[in-house]
C-alpha cells in the first residue's frame, strides 16, 4: 500500500503582477501527482476598481480554493496598515482550514506581508520567489527583506540578489538562483504567424 501523502503547497496572488511570474510554476504543479495545489487570491484581484481580475485565474484553468478580501481602498497610510492586518487575520483563518505544508509569496507588495506574517507565526515554512532586489525611493524593500527573513526557501532572480540574501543571514543552502521566471512566459509563449500578425493588425 502507498503512503505517500501529497504535500499540500499554497500559492498566493494578489494581481497580475505577480500572478504571470509564478503562473507557469502553478502550471506545472497542477498536474504533479506529488503536489495538492492551493490557490489563495487576495488584493487587486477582489477589486472591481482593477477588474476583478481574479476571473483570468479561472480563465487559465486553475481553482481558486480562498479569497482573502484585505483591501481597504484609501489613500490614508493607516487604512492601509489596516489593511496588512486585517490580510494577517484572513490569512490566518485561511491556512487553518487549507492547512498548507508549504506557503509561496511573491516579490514585496503589503499582502505579501500579510500572508508570510500569518504563515510565520502559524509555524508554516514560506517559500520566497523575488528577494535580494533593491527598489529605491519605495518601502517595497523593507517588506521584501522582511518577507526573506521570514522565509526558509528563496527562489531569486540573479546571482548578486542570491548574494544578498545570503548577506542577510539566510542558509546558503537555501537559496537558489533559478533565474527571472518572465522567462518562462517568453519560452511558452505561441507566437502569431505573419500572415496571422498581418491579420491581426489589419496591415
């Protein structure tokens, strides 16, 4: 009898930012026998002022299994802060019913935060795709090292952020230098023909 149990691996996605660097990683999961994928959508995809952009999820196949609703829309620095927390608390809730084995967050936005925070002091490993970069004038570096201290596994983009990381105190044995995954979405990507293209562009 087999008792390989799957290992449960949640991915969050807050907007299309995010989701077309790790859609193609979600992609492969999905049919890995190995792999319960979970798929947890949060931010501006909830948001009908962006689209509810959530629905391009579904469009490419996948189920969404939770909707986190965070975003309180507001200039005002403190609805914001508000925000982080009120994503801690759903985030929370969440991985308590999906019970993930593994969380995924990518890159430095403020629902990332929410969800490596929640994930972190539930005592689940957090896997970060993005860290080591350097945004300058933004606070998006302070979330972004805060989401790598955070983290146990990181999937960086280059060779100096790989080294960063390292430099922040994190296991050099954790940390892997796969590359920009936009690659991915060049490398799969179908191109038109030119009869195609000339069709398209009426030309």
């Amino acid at each position: 009898m087999n008792s390989f149990k799957k290992r449960t691996i949640a991915f969050i996605t807050g907007s299309r930012a995010d989701y077309r660097f790790i859609y193609w990683v979600m992609k492969c999961l999905q049919s890995d026998s190995k792999v319960n994928l979970k798929i947890l959508v949060t931010g501006m995809h909830l948001s009908a002022e962006f689209g509810n952009t959530f629905s391009e999820v579904l469009n490419d196949g996948f189920n969404i299994d939770f909707k986190i609703d965070m975003l309180i829309r507001s200039k005002n620095i403190t609805k914001m802060t508000e925000s982080v927390g009120k994503g801690i608390g759903g985030f929370a809730r969440t991985f308590e019913k999906s019970d993930p084995d593994l969380v995924v967050v990518t890159g430095d936005r403020f629902e990332m935060l929410s969800a490596a925070t929640a994930a972190m002091t539930m005592r689940i490993p957090i896997a970060h795709i993005g860290g080591g970069e350097i945004s300058e004038g933004a606070i998006d570096d302070t979330i972004r090292h805060s989401i790598t201290k955070m983290s146990h596994i990181h999937f960086v983009a280059a060779k100096e952020y790989k080294q960063r990381v390292i430099q922040l105190g994190e296991n050099p044995n954790r940390v892997f230098n796969v590359g920009g995954l936009g690659v991915d979405s060049i490398k799969y990507l179908k191109l038109l023909s030119k009869h195609e293209l000339e069709k398209d562009l009426n030309f």
